[in-house]
C-alpha cells in the first residue's frame, strides 16, 4: 500500500492569518492552482489513486477533488472522493475566525495559551478541542478505512490519498506510528528531515499547502524469518472486528518514508501580482491556469 497524507491548499483565512479550524474557509485562487498543480504532479509520476479521502471542509474536498480529476483523467476507473467528518481540522472553539494573539512578551506562553489563561472562565468561553478528542478521530478514521483496506490482502496495490489539515494529520500520523512496533519504520535513503537528520519521527510532516507525507506501507516476508504456519494462524485481521480503543498492532509490516512534506509540484508556482493570487477562487473560472495565461498575455 502506498499512503499519501495531504494538506490541503491555500485559503483566504491562511492569508488572512486567522483561526480557520472548522470554519468553512474557501481556496483562494493560488491555492487552488497549488491543487491543480499537485494532481497533474501526481498523474506525471503515474500514480492512480485507488481511494482518495477528504475532510468535509471545501478547502479539503476542492483539493481532493482536483487530485481526482487529474486522477480520472489517466485511469480507467473513475475515483470518487470519500468524504469525512472526522477529518476535520482541530475545533478551534473561541478562536475560530479570529487573528492570530501575539506571543507576550517574556513569556512562554502563546498567544492563544495566554489569551485562554485570562478567559477561559468566561460565560461563553468555548476551549479548543483536546488533543485526546482528536486522536480518537484519527483512531477511529483508522479503524474504520485505513486498516481494512490494509488487511485486504486480495488488494495490497491500494494507493490511498487523504486530503486533510496540518494538525489533524499531525494526529492521524502519530495514531498510526503508535500501533507500529520499534525498528519498523524508515526512511528512503538519501532522505534527511530537519536539521541534521534528527527530527522524531512523531513530528514529521510540517504541512505546508498542498505538501505532502508520502508511506510505502509493506507486510514482511514471514516465510524467511518464521517456521511455516497453518492457514489459519495467516488470517488476515481483515476477519476480526478492528476498534478505535483496541487498534491492532501491526506486527508484520514495515513502514518506508519516502517523502515529508513534499512540495515538488509547486517548483516555480509564483503568486500572481496584484493581490489576484490571494483572492478567493471563483468557481465560475473555466480554467484556472487559462486565467494566469491571459494575466500574463495583458
């Protein structure tokens, strides 16, 4: 299985520099071109998409549904994008559609972290979601997609894109992590993350819009390592109920990471001058790359 987490493009709130958790907040016309960039990119590598999962936010189904066009485009089976609500982004409470605090001075604290110190008793004072609230979406996102198809051993070729938000893939990521055993994760050689090589890999990714984790999801040769077993004791866990609270361990697969936080597709991407680039994207625009054409035709 090949496993691609994804960030979804850039939004009117990105560049306003507001909170935007569950807020509806709309591609602006360069992340929408970031978008259209990253599915032709993945066409050119020759990946078809087997499945392709998406937040029900509109930057993250307009994402996945660029990836799917694309997708659709050289394949011979048309992919539909899988909607979910529980991949939504971290419910940012009484922040959501509000600036950015500034860090105060001399202290440790956030912004956000001091302004909730002073307020959180408040009357209409609503928190952020919990970290445990959203590692249970991600648990349950797991439990329910990603491991059967993973135990689908009639299907092992599935190529999977999620298309979601930087922190709850911050989520899904380390969730996933957990249930691998020590040792089973690497990476690609040649790849080096953070400086010195030495990022944990709990903090991989460091989504930038439209960036990219790329997985190669393998299960190990057992026939060289272990005596010969009877059919039964090789059951897939396919057959077994799979729990957000009892995720089964993956003894008998390995992890390859080959990209982190790849942003390739957006090489020489520039945002168009006059603030039309941070403008949100009109979806009655025939062809976004028609219009960045006719831009530079003017």
């Amino acid at each position: 299985m090949q496993l691609f987490l994804i960030r979804h493009g850039e939004t009117v709130d990105n560049v306003a520099q507001v909170y935007a958790g569950i807020k509806d907040s709309p591609l602006t016309m360069h992340g929408s071109l970031q978008a259209e960039r990253l599915g032709r990119f993945f066409t050119k590598k020759g990946l078809l998409f087997s499945h392709v999962y998406s937040s029900d936010l509109q930057r993250a189904t307009k994402t996945a549904n660029a990836i799917c066009t694309w997708n659709d485009a050289a394949g011979a089976n048309k992919v539909q994008v899988i909607v979910k609500e529980v991949l939504r982004e971290q419910d940012f409470g009484f922040y959501e559609g509000k600036p950015f605090y500034p860090r105060p001075r001399d202290s440790h604290k956030s912004g956000k972290e001091n302004h909730r110190s002073q307020h959180e008793n408040d009357p209409d004072f609503q928190d952020v979601e919990s970290k445990e609230s959203m590692d249970s979406r991600m648990n349950t996102f797991l439990a329910d997609n990603l491991l059967p198809l993973l135990f689908d051993e009639q299907q092992q070729e599935h190529i999977i894109a999620v298309v979601s938000h930087g922190i709850i893939l911050s989520h899904l990521w380390r969730c996933f992590l957990r249930i691998l055993p020590k040792n089973s994760v690497t990476l690609m050689p040649g790849l080096s993350v953070g400086k010195g090589g030495v990022t944990p890999l709990e903090y991989l990714g460091g989504w930038s819009n439209t960036g990219y984790l790329e997985l190669d999801i393998q299960r190990k040769s057992l026939a060289a390592t272990e005596p010969a077993k009877s059919k039964s004791s090789l059951e897939s866990p396919i057959s077994q109920s799979i729990h957000k609270d009892s995720l089964p361990k993956l003894h008998d697969y390995k992890v390859t990471i080959k990209t982190v936080n790849g942003k390739e597709h957006m090489q020489g991407l520039k945002r168009t001058k006059g603030g039309v680039g941070s403008s949100k994207f009109d979806e009655g625009q025939k062809s976004i790359e028609s219009f960045f054409k006719k831009q530079k035709m003017g």
